[in-house]
C-alpha cells in the first residue's frame, strides 16, 4: 500500500501529516506506522505522525502519534501546521479543528508568512502544589496533556536530553509527562528547553511554550504576552481572560509517497 504524505515543521518541531479527509482511512496499525516512519537516518524522520480526518463538527479531526508509538491528546505545533493546511485548502482565514480534548480554533495572521494563532483552551494547574524531582522543583500544569515546568537560573545545551528521562518516568509519571526546563529572561520573555514523551528531546513544543508561560504568569514571575525562545525558533504565547493563545511561524518541508 502507498500513502502520499506531507511534511510540516513548526520551530523544528516536525511530523509527518497524512491527509484522509476525502479518502478512505486504510486498516493499519498506527502505532506501527509512526514507529517505522520517525525514525530518523533510516526512514523520513520526525517527532511523530498526524492524521487529518473527516469531522462532523470541525473543518477537520487530527490524531497524533509520538516517535515511540503512543498517541497524545494535543499537540500544539501540529496544531498550527493543520490549520494552516486547512486554510490553504479551504481558503478561510479561520478554521476550527477537532482533537480529543476538545473542538480548536486556529486563525491565519499572515499568509506569506505562515504565521498561525490557535487557541489552546483553558489552561490549568494539575495540582496546586509544587513537587521537587531530582532536586528540581516544578509545577504540573494541563494544556490538554500534562506538563512538568521547573524554572532554572540557567540552562544547559543538553538538559533536556539528560534531564527529561529522569522526570519523564513511570515511577513518577505512569502516563508520561512532557518537561519544559526554563529561563526567564525578562518579564516578557522566556527560554525553554523541551523533553516530549514520547519524542524525546525536541526543537519545540507548542504546549510547552504555553505550559511554562502561563504557569510563569500564574507566579507572578512573567506578564502577557511571553515570547518563548526555544532551541528551534520562537513563539508568542498570550493569556486572554482565561484562555491561551499560540502565534508562531509553521513550514511545508516536503511531500512524497510511502510504501507500507
């Protein structure tokens, strides 16, 4: 069987997306699929795949799936890149996404650009207290997944390479935990370092960057808008009333076909 496919990135943070809106969804294992197709040096390579589907309520359905397999609930980055697509194909301005944890929004600032707004929902603490791993102390925060967000004094090139499995452990963490490790630089700007479940460590994280901004925010330690610095480029993150809001360039790689 051969699949057409696309590649997007937003601040490198890369999938592989597979279109099935007007076609039919073939019977694979998708778990499979994105082990086989991520893995980088011996296949296409990327952080994991996504599948843009039919909806009865939305422009679209997304699923995503991790480099190891798993599926996540939310991704902010693919997030970004399917609206773009959906604008693209559809010519609107504004789209409306569905995901499993709920309908998104996600609106084209700048088409030459490819800057794209999502918003993200309501953000929330998982727990009001502050718990300390490996000597890091940090708060859980939910965008739709669950965040780990441990503000540092500074950061090192790869702390979160060497750092993020130690967190992201199932004795901590049975269903994972993605990790943001931050810096901030003023009270309107940040610098993260992303571990992903699931991926591992990557150039960006869309609910990253909203996971240690509004948790910042929240500490009275940063003011929206936040400019999150991360190793693969920037985005903006606001709080409005109680929702946050994502703005940040995505980018068309390539496209092929993939025999399966």
């Amino acid at each position: 069987m051969k699949l057409d496919f696309f590649k997007m990135h937003a601040q490198g943070n890369d999938y592989i997306y597979f279109d099935f809106i007007d076609k039919p969804f073939p019977d694979i294992v998708l778990s499979k699929l994105a082990i086989k197709l991520s893995e980088r040096n011996y296949s296409i390579g990327s952080d994991g795949i996504v599948l843009i589907l039919n909806s009865k309520t939305c422009d679209a359905k997304m699923r995503m799936f991790n480099a190891d397999g798993s599926e996540a609930k939310m991704c902010g980055s693919a997030l970004r890149c399917v609206s773009y697509f959906l604008s693209q194909r559809s010519g609107k301005d504004e789209v409306t996404v569905e995901t499993l944890v709920g309908n998104k929004t996600g609106s084209i600032k700048d088409k030459v650009e490819r800057l794209v707004t999502t918003d993200l929902g309501v953000p929330v603490f998982i727990q009001d207290d502050k718990i300390i791993i490996n000597d890091l102390e940090g708060n859980l925060i939910s965008v739709g997944n669950p965040h780990f967000v441990t503000f540092m004094k500074s950061l090192s090139d790869n702390i979160a390479k060497y750092q993020g499995p130690i967190i992201d452990n199932p004795a901590f963490f049975p269903d994972g935990i993605n990790v943001e490790f931050v810096k901030k630089i003023s009270k309107n700007e940040i610098e993260i370092k992303v571990w992903e479940r699931g991926s591992g460590a990557t150039l960006a994280c869309g609910t990253g960057a909203c996971a240690a901004s509004f948790c910042g925010i929240q500490k009275g330690l940063l003011s929206s808008p936040v400019i999150v610095q991360m190793p693969g480029g920037s985005v903006t993150v606001e709080l409005k009333k109680s929702n946050i809001f994502l703005t940040g360039k995505v980018e068309y790689v390539f496209e092929g076909s993939v025999e399966i």
